[in-house]
C-alpha cells in the first residue's frame, strides 16, 4: 500500500512497508540520528529523529511505519 503525506510543507510519495525515516529519507531530507543502523531493529532509544505528526504528536521516524 502506498500513499502520499505531507513532509516540510511538499508532498511526498510513500510505501507502507517503510519506516517514516526511510521515506523522509528517501525524499532527499537529512533526519540526523544516533541509535538508527539498518543492519538492526529500530529502536528509538536516542530520540534525535523525532518528528511531529498532523495532530501535533510527537513520535520517532525509525518506529513509525
């Protein structure tokens, strides 16, 4: 399942079966991270890639999918 939402005011294409930081990541925006490593289960332990959703809610774009 794909979609699109809304990152820094632009739209961007999303797939369902990626966490919100690869596809922030994947549109070409620099999200910093610590504790983040591909090889591993996200995590979300450092808190550097908090982003705030539609309703003002705060969550980790590694964890998010």
């Amino acid at each position: 399942m794909s979609g699109t939402i809304t990152i820094n005011n632009q739209p961007v294409a999303f797939d369902k079966e990626k966490s919100l930081l690869e596809v922030i990541t994947n549109a070409g925006i620099d999200l910093h991270t610590l504790c983040y490593n591909k090889q591993l289960a996200p995590f979300g332990a450092c808190r550097m890639c908090i982003v705030e959703n539609e309703k003002g809610m705060l969550m980790t774009a590694c964890t998010t999918a």
